[in-house]
C-alpha cells in the first residue's frame, strides 16, 4: 500500500480507537493525519509524472503546504480557471480535491495548534471522510494513483 494510503488508514484508525472513549489525541491526530495523506496523495500523484525516477523523491520533497493551498485556491476561482469546454464532472472533482484541501489543512491546523477546542468523534469523523471523498474524487478526475493504492474504509 502506497504511504498516502496508510496514512488515510491510520486516520480511520485512529477516529476508532478507544470507542466509546476515543481520547482527543486521538481525534486530532486522526484529523491531521486525514490532512497529510492528502497532501502526500497529490504530491504522489504529481511526482508520478515527473520523468526522472531516480530523482522522484527530493522532486517529492519541494512541495510547500502553503504554495498548495494557494494553488488549490486558485483553482477554486471560476473566474481564474473557467475549465471551458472540458468535461464538468472532471472539474468538480478537481475542485472537491481542491476545496478538500483547503479545509483538512486548516482543520489541521485547529486541530494540531488549538489546544482549547475540544473535538468530538463526528467532526474528527467528518475531516477523514472528507479526505477520503477527495481521494475518490481524485480517483475519478483521472488521478493514476500508485500501484497497490487502494481507497480505505474509514
């Protein structure tokens, strides 16, 4: 299983945990670890298309959390990107992924830097099955994903 893909298990994992008394540190991690599998989802998918494999993984390791957000942001603009003449559902799940992004990384952020919120089992759900929907979505606009990737059920 590709390290995305674990990380996404482990996130479903995680929400599990313990029930009925699954621990805070359980709930944030399982949220941040939601956000990271997307992020080495796209970073995955992206380096799959860079020719030299040799060199795979430090092109991996430019990748800039900040510099994705701006991009998926861009990409949610309509009047930046208009996607004229292709095909709509591949632009809605582009923009899921997109705006899943967005919203897993500042659900990362509440969750790995706010101490004072207190996160219950069904938000921590709802931001691993957000990344799971975008990792579906992403499946469907044409994401190759790695060999042996597979889709968890969290």
């Amino acid at each position: 299983m590709a390290f995305h893909d674990d990380l996404l298990a482990q996130a479903g994992e995680l929400i599990h945990k313990n029930q009925p008394n699954v621990t805070q540190a359980d709930l944030r991690r399982a949220v941040s670890t939601a956000y990271y599998a997307l992020f080495h989802l796209l970073i995955s998918e992206t380096a799959l298309n860079w020719k030299r494999d040799s060199s795979r993984d430090a092109f991996g390791r430019m990748f800039e959390h900040a510099v994705m957000r701006r991009a998926s942001q861009r990409l949610l603009d309509s009047r930046l990107f208009p996607f004229i003449g292709v095909d709509p559902t591949l632009v809605q799940n582009l923009r899921l992924v997109a705006q899943a992004f967005v919203q897993l990384q500042d659900r990362r952020h509440l969750a790995d830097y706010h101490n004072g919120i207190r996160w219950t089992y069904v938000e921590a759900l709802r931001e691993v099955s957000t990344a799971r929907q975008a990792f579906k979505s992403g499946l469907q606009s044409g994401m190759k994903m790695s060999p042996g990737s597979t889709l968890c059920r969290c």
